[in-house]
C-alpha cells in the first residue's frame, strides 16, 4: 500500500532523533521547523464534490435559511464583537480551516457512490441516493448541533453580575441553535423509515453525550488529561464504547486519546458510513467494514488536526486532552504538574510554556505516526470495499489533510 502522506512530513531532525539539538532550539525555530506544508484543500473539495455530482458545503442550507434559525440569528447579533464560546464556535465553523471543516458528508457520499453495480438510474437506485444524501446532511448537522452546545460557559451563580449577561444570553443562545440543528436532524433521520439507521445513529448520539462526562474536567467541562501511568503495551485498542473501563483508559496516551475520540465524533462518522451501506443495502461484511473505515478516517483526521494546531503560530489554548500532549505527558511526566495546579479552570493553564515543552519531546512524532496508522487502516478498508473513482478520490482527501 502506498504510504503518500503529503501533509505532515517530518523534518530530518525528528529521524535522526537529534534531542539535544532540538533542545538547543528556540520555540519559532522549533514551529519554523515543524510547520506542515500548505495543502490546497479547497481544490481538492471541489474535485471530490465532481465524483459526487454536487457542492456538498451547500448541504444544510435548507437548515440554515429557514425562518426559525434566521429568527434566532438576529438574537446572535447582539452576541457579535463578544468573547462567548458560541461566537468562537460560529466563525470555526464558517470561516475554520481544513482542521474545522472535515468533510464528513462528502466522505459519506463518496463511500456511497464506491458501491454502486450499476450506472442505471432506476426509481429505486434514486430514492437510495437521496436517502444516502439526507443521511449525510443530518450526520453533519449532528456534529454541529453538537459542537454549538460545547460552546456553553458555566457561569456560577455566585460570580453572575452585568459584566456575565453576555454570557448568560449567549448560553441560551448556544441551546436555541443546538437544539434546533439537532431536532431538524433527528427529524431528518425519522424520514429516513429505517429501524435500523435510527438505532445505528442514536447508538452514536449516546458516544456523544456520554464523551461530554468522560473523565475530569474543569469548570468550563473541558477535558483534563489522566495522570500519565507507566505502561508496556498500549496497543489494546477498541472501538466498542460499552466495554470501556475508565481506570484501564486514562493516564495511557494512546488508548486515552483513541476513546475520547472515539466518543467526541469518530463513532458518529462511523456510523454515518455504517448507516450508508445499510440503506445501500449491502452485505454485513460491508456494514462492517464502513463502520472502522469511518472510524478510522475520522481518528486519521483528528489526529493530523492537532498537529496542525500544535504546530502553528497560533497563541490560542489548545486541548490538552490531545494526542501531542498525552505523548508528552508519557515521555515527560513532570509537565502534568502545570495541567495539575490549573485543574479548576483550565485557563490559568500557561499554554505557551507547555507548547514549547511539549515540541521538545518526540509527542509530534508520535502523533504524526498515529494519523499514518488510521490513514493505513482506513485506506486498507475502503480498498476491500471498493476500487474506483469514488474510493480513489477518498484516499486523496485521506492522504492530503
């Protein structure tokens, strides 16, 4: 299997493993270094939206410019200029880079289309396609219904003045647009008239809620890392979400991260797939086999994301659940105590201290060995599922994110 993978290339002194060099280094020279190449991202959307037949970054417009959310979008306004997580979420979401804007529904598609016996476009292969294509838009609708309510700040009772009114506003804010970007696609999933289908995406609904109270967290219910433990095999790795024992989890880097990933989207991108092939009408094999492929692609995906933002420029706080942070943990785990001091609000955290602690050990080598891992596996199912345009254009958007 070919190993191209364009956007993360390592740097010659991460394979020669040069420590005391890079120690030496200062922290730009350390980013200059481990910035990824640009990838035209856009073009290659619009390449895959080709195979596809149609521009799938339109795919909730009938969601987005009907009158209840434009009613609730005047009420947004007044948010405008403030520092609230849902506007953050909101320009993420419309203005984010690649590591924002996965295309999950294009991939569902894509996966979609790899299936296809037949180019005859019968009354029943057209009424698939378009019960294929309101799956895709309900998953993405679920994933941003999603990541609008995590934009929620917890402001406690006590701490509640003029200066929180913002924040209060936009909270109920953040539940109107969730709630109703959620309840359209739960409406969207009840059209669909497949038992099946509805168990297979509330089975990742649940991931989802139950991601939201794995572990610690800080007032503001954002995830904190587990103790690092010393560990000789952390290669045991599942996808099954109800056979996890949270004392086996955390506190070992890879497993830790590949659940809370699991749970935070990966599970809904793979039953997603899983739910394509069902109403596809494919065999179990198959069924199966879309599950980790979506799986696998949206574990690839989260990966190479935070790398790119442990890598950028960016001053921002980044979460420190991810895999670059658990990797350093392991490999230095003296820096816990920085995590440790800040564990009520993790804003007091020094993220620009800890950035440059953490680009001093090998966690982007790791964490870039973690996306080739999920890349190769994810690349190795599709290819058991098919072999033609559709699925060679998924292994490009694989490859190049």
């Amino acid at each position: 299997m070919a190993r191209v993978f364009r956007a993360f290339r390592r740097p010659f002194f991460f394979q020669t493993r040069q420590e005391s060099t890079m120690a030496s280094l200062t922290k730009d020279e350390i980013l200059i270094l481990l910035r990824p190449p640009f990838t035209n991202w856009s073009n290659i959307i619009r390449d895959a939206e080709k195979v596809v037949g149609y521009p799938t970054s339109f795919m909730n417009l009938r969601c987005l410019l009907s009158d209840e959310f434009a009613n609730m979008a005047l009420y947004l306004r007044k948010l405008l200029g403030s520092n609230h997580l849902v506007m953050q979420t909101a320009k993420n979401v419309l203005y984010g880079d690649s590591k924002n804007l996965q295309p999950w529904g294009l991939i569902i598609l894509l996966l979609s289309k790899s299936v296809k016996t037949s180019s005859a476009h019968t009354l029943q292969s057209q009424q698939i396609e378009e019960k294929q294509r309101l799956l895709a838009e309900l998953t993405e609708m679920m994933r941003t219904g999603h990541l609008i309510h995590k934009g929620i700040v917890n402001v406690p009772f006590a701490k509640r003045s003029k200066s929180t009114e913002s924040a209060i506003f936009g909270n109920k804010i953040a539940l109107l647009l969730g709630d109703y970007i959620l309840v359209t696609a739960n409406d969207m999933l009840a059209k669909l008239r497949n038992s099946e289908v509805s168990y297979i995406i509330s089975s990742a609904l649940r991931d989802l809620s139950e991601g939201e109270f794995f572990g610690e967290r800080d007032e503001q219910n954002q995830p904190i890392p587990g103790k690092p433990k010393p560990v000789a095999d952390d290669l045991d790795i599942t996808f099954d979400t109800t056979t996890i024992s949270v004392d086996d989890v955390l506190g070992r880097p890879r497993k830790e991260w590949t659940i809370r990933s699991v749970y935070n989207g990966a599970s809904l991108l793979g039953r997603g797939c899983q739910s394509a092939m069902v109403l596809g009408q494919q065999n179990r094999e198959t069924v199966s086999y879309a599950y980790h492929f979506g799986c696998h692609v949206g574990l690839a995906w989260q990966a190479a994301a935070e790398n790119q933002t442990l890598t950028s420029n960016s001053k921002d706080q980044f979460c420190l659940a991810s895999a670059p942070v658990l990797f350093a943990l392991e490999e230095n785990p003296g820096l816990y105590q920085i995590i440790d001091q800040a564990k009520g609000d993790l804003k007091d955290v020094d993220y620009e201290d800890l950035k440059f602690n953490i680009l001093k050990t090998d966690a982007i080598n790791k964490t870039q060995k973690l996306y080739e891992d999920h890349a190769q596996k994810a690349i190795a199912y599709i290819e058991s599922i098919g072999q033609n345009e559709s699925v060679d254009m998924i292994k490009k958007l694989i490859n190049t994110f």
